[in-house]
C-alpha cells in the first residue's frame, strides 16, 4: 500500500519599495504595500481562491482525500489585510478536519542560521497565529525553502514537534528510496519526511512544458507511476508551492482539471489512501536513519543555500541584519521590530541572487526588482533607516539617564 | 565575399565611438574571411590597416577633381557646431590644419561623387554604408552596382541633436534607410527610434549589438598606480563628448546628491564639447569645484587610466543608441551606471541602471556603489565577468547573416 502525502507551501513576502538614500531618516515607509496587495489579489484571483474551491470539492466528495499546508505569517497576515475570503476559504479547509496546518518562522525567514533565539520567537508568533486563525497546534515542522541539517533536526525534536520536512537528497538517500519516513541521524523520535522531488516537479515544474517527453501528463499516467512505488515504498511526499495551481501553471494548462481528478483515479487502487504529515508520522516507523550534515535547501539543481546567501551582497546584508538583533529588541518599539523582522524574510536576499544565468527565470518569478543589486540597495537603505532609528532611541536613553 | 564599406572615420582618425565601432567590425569580418575595401574621406599618406582594404578618396584617381576630402565634419557635428568643431577636435585629431572644407554639406557631396569611382572600379558583392553623411555613397553604389546596400545606423539624428533635428540630415537619413536593403541598427534602442522617427518596417531591421575588442592591449595594463586620486577617495567618472546627448548635466546635478551623504567622493568629467562650459560654471555654481575634475578629451591610453582609476562608470545619456564604452569601462574592471535610455542596457545584467532624468534615483545608486563594499565587490566581479561575453565575432557572424540575406534579396 502507499500513501499520497501533500505539503502546499503558501507563502508572500512584504517586498520592499525602492526605498532610496533620500528616504532614510525622513519616512519609515519601507515595504511596498500597493504592489504587495497587488499581487495578493492576483494570485489570490489565479490560484487560492480557485485551488481552495477545487480542495473543499475534493475533501467533501473524498472521505479518505487530505492535504497539509505550511502558510507563512505574513502572508496570512496579508490575507487578513488584502483578501480576508483566502483567508476564509483556508479556514473552511481546516475545519474539514483533514487538512493540517505545518509550522514554520511566522517571517518565513532564515532566522535559524543567524539567531537561535529569534528562531524560536518568531516560530512561536507563527503557532499563536495559526492557533488564532484556525484553532490548531502545528505539530510538524518545516524550515523556510526546506533548509535541513541533523542539527535543526535535532533542534526541531527539542521544540517537540513529531517530524520535519526535507527535500528528497539523493546524496544523502543514496541507493535508498524517499518514499519511506526516516529518522534524522542523532535524534530519538523525530521522523523525516523527505519531498519525492521527481513526482512533485512533474507537477510543480513539468506539468505544461512541451518539450517534456510525459507531456502531457495525465492523472491516469501519474497514478500509473505513483502505483508502481507500491511494493518498494509507503508514502509519496508531494511537496510543492501552492502557487503551482493556476500561477506557475496557467488554468489553460489544466492543472485544475489535473487536481480535481487525480484523486479519484488514485484511489481506485485499494491500497492507495492519504495522510498528512503528522498521520505518516505516526502511522509508518522510520525505515532507516539519514545522515544531513550540510545545509540543504529545495532549491535550484544545486539545493543548497547559494540562492539565498551565494554572493557577498546576500551574505554582508544578513548579517547585517542580525547585528541589531539585540539592539531592535532592547528598543522595546513593536513597529521597530515588526519592521525589522519582515526584512528577515527570506525572499530579500532571494531578490539579490546574482546566479542569473542559469537558474533565472525561477529567480525573477515575483521579483519586484530589476536587479538584484537594486533589491540590495533598497534593503541596506531601510536597514540603515532601522539603524538610524536605534541611534535616536540610544539618545533618548541617554537623556533619561542623565 | 567582398565588401564595399564606406564610413566617415576609421582609427586612429576617428573622433568617436563610430571609427571604433566599424575598426572593430571590420576585424571581426576579417577574421571570418570576409574582403573590405573601407572608404573615408581622408586617409593619412602610407597609412594602412591589416584588416580592410583602406581608400582614402583624398586618394583616388586623377581624374577626380578633388584630391583630398578632409572634411571636418564628425558624425556627430551639427552646422551650427561645425566652426568649433573646426577649431578643436579636428585640429587635434589630424595634426592639420589647412585642408578642410567651409561646409559640411558641401564635403558629403564631394564624397559622394568619389563614390561613382569607387563602385565603378571595386569589385563587390555587397554595400554597407554607416551613418548618414555615407548614404547617398552608398544609394550611389547601389546605382551604379545593382549590388545590395545595408544601412548601418549607429546613431538617428534625433539621438544626436535631444529631438530637434537638422532637416537636411534627417532627410538624408531617411532617403538611406529606405533605399537599403536591410537596416542595422545597433540596439533595439535604436530600432525603436528608427522606427519612429522614419516609419521604417521592424521587419526591414535587423539589430546588431556590439562587442568590445579583446585584443585592446590596454585592457591587461595596470594602470591603477598613475591615479591621481592617492587618499582612497570613492571616484565617479563621467567619460563622453560634454554635449546634450549625453546628459553631462544631469551628472552633475547626482553629484551634488552624492556629495551631501559621500563627502570624500571625487567626480571625473572626461571629455569635452559644446556643453564644457556651461558644466564647469554650474559645478563651480553648485560647490563642487574641489570635488569635480574637468579632464577634456581623452584618447588612447588615458581612456583606461580614467576607467581605472575610477570606483564608478556613470553613463547618464538621454539617448545612446549603443554606448560601447560601457563594455570597456566593465573590460577595464570598473563597474557602471548606465542610463535606460541607452542600447547597452538592453543587453548587459551586472549594472546599475536607472532613467538619466531621475538624478535621485542616479545620486541613490551612486551612493549605494559608493557606501556598501559588498555591492561594488559583486558588482565589479559580475560585470567584467559579463564584459567577455561581448566579442568581436558574434556582431561580424550576425553582420553576415544579414550580407546573405541581402543577397539573396537581390537574386
């Protein structure tokens, strides 16, 4: 028997406006809140208000059907601004019953590297959140773009959570399959669920591409192929970016058709049935343990985390970032660090990925920038602005103390 | 394949970027085994180029009546600026002095009527002719030969003179580019601008974008040791002709920007023109006297000490059909700041960029190069990276792409 095992990720960063040198110290405006509600509406208009349909139509008329989803803080955060029907519709998601909502840093930020400590705030203002919205406690973890090691997973089992999500790394797998739940090396309990990145990205990526010898995929070729783990594997983890329905993948291609029928066709096998994430966990032992000592991503062919930290503009900015850490939170100011912390997340310094040539268009896929030096120039001017905030705080301070 | 080229300068007698341009066409022709014989109005005695077939018409045959067509008119001249024109850049360029002709327009038809001879005695497959002071030579050829023409464009007459164009060379440009065959036109940029300006068809448009010539023994010089700027201060360079085209004002309106928040920051202004003045006035006028350096012309050797010393490259045109000397300040290890409004914009990721009207937007990425090591470090790394993508052979293969097409035009 096996298990279909869907993760959506839904995720929109606040992006930044150009926010020029002439801006520091005269406005705090710094995130570009026409564009972002812009494009909250559309793709809630091409893919969560549809795709939500086509999931409830799928939950109701398949008793055994269910899915998960990790939804960064800011994005339900816009939601509740911009599109509070998502928002709605996710909540009728939820309350079915058999949709599960994952855990993640509320900034969708790459905190973990940086700061323990505002790792675990910002994963804790994510919970409180989701405990708000829908009523649930997450109790699987999955790190921004699926950044992994034995060590988070280590740290993720001290949080408590029951298992983590990790890209499918073949290095790592070797001869072994993903489509079993395994063991983080050095950890007691805490399973791994690894993404089976071929059968996600002949969805996620391949669906519409011509130049594909499956094209054009359909539900009865999928499950054919979904089938045949039967015997060798448990589980498929079939983890993918929501915006895949209706955004990456246009309607014209028939992805929704694609959805709404492939769970049909995947249960006519007896075997066959789905799990959320917590449900594998429990339901399936660890096969073996897998050893991640590097960091590893979802990302680009090299899943690592080049995309986010290769160049110099990426690594100087972050940590620049961190350094007033301390600072922002000893300022005792919510808007500061509500401020500081949505430049945590992890799509600024995706912006200025200079690695163009080969992985672009994936790159420029909602990038509010025409460079990547440009989104550098727009982050340092408002962290500057952050910085110069702190300095008049330190002298009001000051004062006082005099 | 034989090609007859006629073009107004050819280095080292050139004033501008048009004599690099088709030297460095014309190389990379010949290293594809393509035969030109190049066709200028003046070519120095015993003077020779290893790639083309050099024909000065000052040289031709006796019975042409005119010896030696040395006109002064550069491409970029306008009637009005032909007089200083005469006194400055000429002088300097051929070291004489007495041989120029009183009209320009005067000297076009001299060397047009030199263009019977020439496509009567060469032997051609094709005509390429290069900006407009060579299209009715090259409509002539075309005459006489029946052998296809293609018009080079590498700058319209609106670029030249900010949208007021002289009627007379207008005109001319328009009754070349629709006698040609096929259009070049060194960036889309530029297609656009003919495409408005003279309602010529995209299809009849092929762009061709330009590449920088790496054997340019300059670009392997050091020459940072003979910077004059020895106290670590941040150098913004400004390196074109000092005229309206290409925005010397606007640079100088970003720099007082810059000054207020990079106080060490030293401003370079290499080149000279009509506008010289009026830019020393206004930087005297604007404090920056201390801070912003007129340089005049540069040439040679000096174009690569400039870039070199230089943090910054900062193209400001307001219309720059290509701008090639963006690729050599990126050859030269000096990152840049182009303006939209320019055809090298169109095909180069690793800079910095930004609408030449907008000086907030120039002055705030000045400032960022200038402030934040992390991006002048990527940056610089990138761009002369992406400066060796830009050769000599990819416009020649797509320049004969476009011959055979033409040929085959014209059965």
């Amino acid at each position: 028997m096996v298990d279909i095992c869907f993760y959506f990720q839904v995720h929109q960063p606040y992006r930044l406006r150009q926010y020029s040198v002439f801006d520091i110290g005269n406005n705090h405006n710094y995130f570009d809140e026409e564009k972002n509600r812009e494009i909250c509406l559309k793709v809630a208009r091409k893919c969560y208000l549809p795709t939500n349909l086509v999931m409830l139509e799928l939950l109701k008329r398949h008793p055994d059907f269910k899915i998960s989803y990790s939804i960064s803080g800011v994005a339900l955060e816009q939601f509740e601004e911009y599109a509070p029907d998502v928002l709605e519709s996710f909540k009728e998601l939820v309350k079915t019953g058999r949709v599960e909502i994952l855990s993640e840093t509320y900034y969708h930020s790459l905190a973990y590297l940086y700061s323990k400590e505002e790792f675990i705030e910002q994963v804790e203002k994510h919970k409180k959140l989701v405990k708000r919205l829908f009523n649930v406690t997450p109790t699987v973890f999955r790190n921004t773009e699926l950044i992994y090691n034995n060590e988070i997973a280590k740290f993720i089992e001290g949080m408590g959570y029951k298992a983590i999500i990790s890209e499918g790394l073949d290095n790592a797998l070797g001869w072994r399959s993903p489509n079993f739940v395994y063991r983080p090396y050095t950890t007691d309990k805490i399973k791994l669920l690894m993404k089976n990145y071929r059968l996600s990205d002949d969805i996620a990526f391949r669906f519409s591409n011509k130049g594909w010898a499956e094209w054009p995929l359909t539900v009865e070729k999928f499950t054919q192929w979904a089938n045949a783990v039967n015997g060798s594997g448990e589980i498929i983890n079939l983890f993918m970016d929501y915006e895949t329905f209706g955004e990456h993948q246009w309607e014209d291609t028939g992805i929704f058709e694609f959805l709404r029928h492939l769970p049909n066709e995947f249960l006519k096998h007896p075997d066959n049935g789905f799990v959320t994430p917590t449900e594998a966990a429990r339901k399936f032992n660890a096969h073996d343990v897998v050893d991640i000592h590097n960091l590893s991503s979802w990302a680009d062919i090299e899943r690592d985390l080049s995309a986010w930290l290769g160049n110099k503009m990426q690594q100087s900015s972050i940590k620049e970032l961190y350094i007033v850490e301390k600072l922002v939170k000893e300022a005792n100011d919510k808007k500061l660090l509500d401020d500081w912390r949505k430049l945590t997340t992890s799509d600024h310094f995706y912006y200025m990925c200079t690695k163009w040539f080969a992985d672009g268009d994936v790159h420029k896929y909602f990038n509010p920038y025409d460079s990547p030096y440009d989104s550098f120039i727009a982050f340092m001017n408002c962290l500057n602005d952050i910085i110069l905030r702190l300095k008049e705080k330190d002298l009001k301070i000051e004062i006082k103390d005099n | 394949m034989k090609v007859l080229m006629f073009g107004w300068e050819f280095p080292p007698i050139k004033s501008g970027g048009l004599g690099t341009a088709c030297k460095d066409l014309a190389k990379g022709l010949s290293n594809r085994d393509i035969d030109i014989t190049f066709v200028m109005p003046y070519v120095p005695e015993n003077h020779a180029d290893e790639h083309v077939n050099l024909i000065g018409t000052n040289r031709l045959a006796k019975n042409f009546t005119v010896k030696k067509i040395n006109s002064i008119l550069t491409p970029y001249q306008t009637t009005d600026q032909y007089s200083e024109a005469k006194n400055t850049i000429l002088y300097a360029k051929t070291g004489q002095k007495d041989v120029y002709g009183k009209d320009i327009f005067n000297e076009i038809e001299r060397y047009s009527e030199a263009a019977k001879i020439i496509a009567t005695e060469e032997d051609y497959d094709v005509i390429h002719v290069h900006d407009w002071m060579t299209y009715k030579a090259g409509i002539i050829a075309k005459s006489i030969s029946g052998k296809p023409l293609v018009a080079h464009i590498h700058a319209t007459e609106f670029d030249r003179t900010g949208g007021n164009p002289n009627d007379f060379i207008s005109h001319r440009e328009y009754e070349g580019l629709m006698a040609a065959d096929i259009v070049i036109a060194n960036s889309n940029f530029t297609k656009n601008n003919v495409m408005k300006a003279y309602n010529i068809p995209s299809e009849k448009i092929d762009v061709v974008h330009w590449g920088i010539d790496e054997d340019n023994p300059h670009y392997n010089l050091n020459y940072k040791d003979e910077s004059p700027f020895k106290n670590g201060e941040k150098v913004v360079l400004f390196l074109g002709r000092v005229t309206l085209q290409k925005g010397p004002d606007y640079f100088v309106d970003a720099a007082r920007k810059v000054k207020d928040h990079v106080p060490d920051a030293k401003f370079v202004v290499a080149g000279s023109g009509d506008m010289l003045p009026r830019m020393i006035e206004k930087a005297a006028h604007l404090g920056l006297s201390n801070d912003m350096l007129f340089s005049g012309f540069l040439k040679g050797a000096d174009v690569h000490k400039a870039f070199q010393m230089a943090d910054l490259y900062v193209m400001p045109s307001v219309s720059e059909p290509f701008g090639l000397v963006a690729l050599e300040s990126m050859k030269n290890n000096t990152p840049t700041l182009l303006s939209n409004q320019s055809g090298v914009s169109e095909v180069v990721t690793n800079a910095l960029k930004t609408d030449f009207w907008d000086t907030n937007s120039m002055a705030n990425k000045i400032i960022a190069a200038l402030k934040y090591p992390a991006l002048m470090e990527d940056l610089t790394e990138n761009s002369f990276a992406e400066s060796k993508k830009f050769n000599l052979d990819e416009p020649a293969r797509k320049t004969i792409d476009i011959y055979n097409k033409a040929m085959n035009f014209c059965g």
